[in-house]
C-alpha cells in the first residue's frame, strides 16, 4: 500500500486555553489534563497504525518544551521519527488547507486528524488509509455534523474556503464539495468526539482510562 501521512492537527493542552467548552464540567485543569491524555492517545495510534510519516502540526508555538518534549517520547518509544510542524495563521480552514497542502509535497495521500476522537484507533485509521488507494478523499463524520479525519490524495483551493467551522454543517458542506469537484470519497460510520461536557458519558464508557488521570 503506498504510504500515507497523518497529520495530527493540535494544539497545547494548557489550562484555559485547550478544551475550553469542557471547562464548566471539568474546570481549566481538568480540561487540559484530558486534553493532554486525548493527544497522547492520538499520537499512539497514529503511529501503531503503521500507515506512513506521523506529524504533528501544532499551535502556538512549535518550539515549546512540550512539544519538544513529546516528540522525544514518543520516537524513542516508537522507534519512528514524529515530524513536528507549526500551524499557520488563520482560521481552521486555512490551517488545515496549509497543512495538507505541504503534506501532499511530499508525494503520498494526507490523512488530517484531530485529537478529540479517541475512536480513530490503528485500526480505523488503517481502514481510511486503504481507502485513498483507490478514491480521492475519505471521511470519518461524527454525530456533531463535523469529522474527526479528512483523507486526501489531492487539494483545490476552493476546498477549505466558506465552511462555517465547530457547527453541525461542516460534514454535509465537505461533502457538496467532493461532489461539486467529482472527487470519489469512502466514509466510516458515524464515530463520537469529545467536545462539550454531554460527551464525557460516552468516553467514560468507551474509553474510562482516558477520563481518569494516573494516581
């Protein structure tokens, strides 16, 4: 299979500034922790899938010690170099755009995640993978309206431009645009994200290890 790149978009989970519609729930530190164990999950199973180059494109700043600090080790764990990006400016759109636009560079398919879908395991995002050796995009939508990964083997400017970001339009809005361009795409099943305080249900019994922080 040709080798594919995810791209884990993601930002430091500091108090007060990731997660924040979790905070009511789970107060800023609260928030951050589980932030900072939903990124750490993510970045294994990128890398347990064995599809491609895993990287991080990260804000605000590439060059924190957290950063630094993490893609040490993870590497040294996985024996697999984490290539570490900064986000450009803009909103989301424009992020992710710049971000697969640069992938795509390097002449293998894109798959772009985020870090708040503990269901994107290996396995699933070995599944999306095999999907882009025969279509142009895949889709994972979850039950929000939005979706936690985008698979693409090539990009249009006009592919990112006018998506009303965080609303329950993005899914079906991406969706008139493959077919507007005539791209052939695969989806998985609806998954679940963790958004707002409702969601924490589900993860504490999907995925309890990640709800509670080590002794």
């Amino acid at each position: 299979m040709t080798p594919v790149r995810i791209i884990i978009i993601a930002k430091e989970p500091r108090p007060g500034f990731a997660k924040t519609r979790l905070m009511p729930a789970l107060g800023a530190r609260g928030a951050a922790d589980l932030a900072d164990r939903l990124l750490r999950h993510t970045l294994t199973q990128a890398l347990e899938a064995k599809v491609g180059p895993v990287e991080l494109c990260v804000s605000p700043d590439a060059e924190a010690p957290y950063w630094q600090a993490l893609v040490e080790s993870a590497s040294g764990t996985s024996g697999q170099r984490v290539a570490l990006t900064q986000q450009f400016e803009g909103d989301l759109g424009s992020r992710m755009a710049t971000a697969a636009r640069r992938g795509l560079t390097y002449g293998t398919p894109v798959m772009l995640i985020g870090t708040d879908c503990p269901a994107l395991d290996a396995d699933r995002l070995a599944t999306m993978a095999s999907m882009l050796a025969d279509h142009d995009a895949c889709l994972c939508p979850v039950h929000d309206g939005g979706y936690s990964l985008l698979g693409l083997t090539r990009i249009h400017d006009s592919f990112f431009q006018g998506i009303p970001w965080s609303t329950d339009q993005v899914a079906a809005l991406t969706r008139q645009r493959l077919e507007q361009l005539g791209w052939s795409w695969q989806e998985s099943e609806l998954l679940t994200d963790v958004d707002e305080p409702t969601d924490l249900h589900h993860l504490e019994e999907a995925h309890p290890q990640l709800v509670r922080s080590e002794p």
